[in-house]
C-alpha cells in the first residue's frame, strides 16, 4: 500500500478522530513540549543579544588596567602602599610592549562615572571630562557627526579643544546654535569645541557616553594641574596575540616600574573584555545546552504519551490487525501504518506548537525587551531542527506500538471479543 493511497490516510484520520477527547489531549502534550522548547530558545537568544549589545561599542580583545594598593612589602617598601601611574609609564609600555597595538592613557575628573561642572553662558551641566590620546577610538569606537576628533597634533600642542557628546549638546546649546568653534569652560578653563562624537555603543554606556567630553591628555594634566599622573591605560594587543599575553608583559613592565612584587595579583586591578566576552559565550553555551536538554525531555514526555495511546489503539484494533495478517497483509505494511498514525498525530501537534512558539517570540518578546533582553528570536535553522526532532519524535513515538502489532497472530486474534 502506498504512502500517497487516500484510503490510507483516510484510515489514519478516521483512527485519530475515533477518540477525539483521547488524541486532542495526547497531542498536547507534543505541543506543549515543542512550545516551551521554541519560548525558551527565543527567551535565550533575548538574554545573549541583550549582554552581546552591552558589548557594542567595545573592542572585545581590549584591556584596561588602573592601580591599587599594594598587598605585600617588596625592596624595603611596606603592603598597602598607594602609587601612580604616569606618562613615563606610557613611553616604557611602548617601548617594552611590541604585543600592544594600541596603548592609550587615560584621566578622568569625577573618577568612574564621576562628573564636572561645566559652563558656557548661562547654561551649566555636570558631565564626565576625560583625557585621552586619539588612539582612544581604536579600542572605544566612535565618529565625529560634526567637526573632528582629537588628533595627535592637539596633544603635541596641548589645545585646550574638546569634543562632546549629544547630551552636552543638548544642555549647553540652542537647537540652531554653531557648536564648532564655540568655547566651554570646565573647572575654570576655556576650551574650543571642535567636534561632536557618537558612541557605538549601546544602553547605559551609550547614555554615559552621551553627556562625556574629550579633551587631549597633555591639556587635561596641564589645565587641571595633574602633571603627570594617568589615571589608568586602556591596551589593544597586535594580530596574533591575546590579550592575556600582552596583559601579563604589561603588568610585567609596571611591577618592575613600580617597585610592586611579582607575585602581588591585587597592586594593579584589571579589565580584560576578552574573557569577559569568552565568559559570556561559554556561560549562553550552557544556556543553550540546558534549554534543548529541559526542552527535549519536556517533548520525549509528550512522545511518551503518544506511544502510550498508540499501544491502546493498537489493542483496540487486536482482531482487526488479526483478519489483516490472515488475509494477507504484509509485516511492512502493518509496521507503517502505525508509525504513520504516530507520525501525523506528532507532526501536526507539533506543528501548531512551533508556530504559537515562534508567534510568542517574534511578536511578544518584543513588549518585554530592556537593557538585559533584547530582540528575542528565533532563526530557520533551529525551527529546521525542531522539525527534525518531532519527525524522530513521531518515528519513535509508533516503533514501540508498530512492534507489539507484529507480535499479533492471526489465530489469537481472530478469537478475540472487542
């Protein structure tokens, strides 16, 4: 008999629909499996893309590293020792670390997610004031919508320019009024405006950029009488190398600077996106593994259920099955009827689950997003799997029944009462 014969699928339906109340809520089970196992992918990808976003902006194989104080005595200097970082440092690191590509220093006033007052005319604000070199964009994207960025020039020559962001903007500024070439003052000190900047990035540090000014490093030590001090380095590492390799030459060549004993891990703090991005993978790897491991054992109860209510059937049709094999009705053909009864009854069930599931994701998904949860999805590749699984599933689901129809003799059944 083949697949394509309308009695055929005539009979499945009308075996299905026999027991209406029995196959709806056998089918349920299928669809809810498949169901949660589609809203929680989609619930996953929302997390992963809400902290990938929160990476944006970022390069992720940059290092940060800033001072603290000492834990152990080393040449005659006592634990807890408090010390600074300084432009010295930065013609050492670049001489003694070829592994970084980008080595930029950094001060800021207010400290991290600190804050300055700063003026211009009648309007005042309170905004993050950081001093940079223009490699700073290397490893903190950004583009200048209107005028320019810092250059090297402005360092060499210690302008006293400055480059601000669209909150600063907005604050200080009419909305027709020329912000190039206009002056602000920070701390007391005028600085032209030369550029405006947009952050890549996203979220908090997006806002956080938003409402910062950039000013050369050499005129925020002279302006705001640091003298040499940095704050902290921010490094990218050359192709080829990690940055756990440039980060141990780098805290190799300060240590030795500094006086700090080697094997002190809590002198210098550190920030190294990479692992941190690595962390993040392997963290939405076992995300990942544990969503299609709770969902997969969700939907093997569902088959379960349908295996179970296939070997009812197949008792209900005993003699049926019986006066079949006497007449001459083949094993193959008995065998896959039942798993085609299986099959259709799982595959239709589950179906209707991954269109509701992918329905939730893609249309209700977005009412939930914030910062952490973004853009819930679900790609074809995974609905492509799913309908795998519930293929296998439904194959699964009729072996059992499909076997215990096969070990039905003729005779016995021919004797049985239904």
């Amino acid at each position: 008999m083949s697949i394509f014969d309308i009695d055929r699928w005539r009979e499945v339906f009308d075996t299905l629909g026999a027991n209406k109340l029995r196959t709806g809520l056998t089918a349920f089970g299928v669809l809810w499996g498949i169901f949660m196992l589609i809203i929680m992918l989609g619930a996953g990808s929302g997390l992963q893309n809400g902290v990938t976003d929160e990476f944006q902006g970022f390069t992720t194989n940059s290092l940060y590293v800033w001072t603290q104080k000492t834990t152990k005595p080393y040449k005659g200097l006592p634990s807890g020792r408090r010390f600074n970082l300084s432009n010295e440092d930065t013609k050492a690191l670049r001489e003694l670390v070829p592994e970084a590509k980008v080595i930029a220093p950094r001060n800021e006033i207010g400290g991290w997610r600190g804050s300055a007052n700063v003026v211009r005319g009648m309007n005042t604000g309170a905004y993050g004031i950081k001093g940079d070199y223009p490699e700073i964009v290397q490893i903190q994207p950004m583009t200048a919508p209107k005028g320019r960025l810092l250059n090297q020039m402005d360092i060499d020559q210690k302008r006293k320019v400055a480059v601000i962001g669209s909150k600063v903007v907005n604050d200080l500024y009419e909305p027709e009024e020329e912000v190039i070439g206009s002056s602000i003052r920070m701390n007391g000190v005028y600085f032209t405006v030369v550029g405006t900047f947009k952050t890549k990035k996203s979220g908090r540090e997006a806002e956080e950029d938003a409402q910062s000014i950039f000013i050369p490093l050499s005129s925020f030590q002279q302006a705001f009488n640091y003298g040499q001090w940095v704050s902290y380095f921010g490094f990218m590492p050359e192709d080829g190398f990690s940055v756990a390799e440039m980060e141990a030459k780098v805290l190799k060549v300060l240590k030795e600077r500094h006086r700090i004993h080697p094997d002190d891990e809590f002198a210098f703090g550190t920030n190294n996106n990479e692992e941190d991005f690595a962390e993040y993978a392997n963290v939405f790897s076992g995300i990942n593994f544990l969503i299609w491991f709770v969902g997969s054992l969700t939907l093997i109860a569902g088959v379960i259920g349908i295996s179970n209510i296939m070997l009812v059937i197949v008792k209900e049709r005993t003699k049926e099955i019986g006066i079949r094999r006497a007449i001459g009705a083949s094993p193959l053909s008995i065998v896959s009827q039942i798993i085609l009864e299986a099959l259709v009854l799982t595959s239709m069930a589950g179906y209707i689950g991954i269109v509701l599931g992918v329905w939730a994701v893609e249309f209700a998904g977005p009412l939930i997003e914030d910062d952490s949860f973004k853009n819930p999805e679900i790609d074809f590749q995974t609905i492509l799997i799913a309908l795998g699984v519930l293929i296998i599933s439904g194959c699964f689901a009729g072996f059992i029944p499909a076997y215990r129809a096969l070990e039905i003799k003729p005779v016995e059944a021919l004797r049985t009462e239904n």
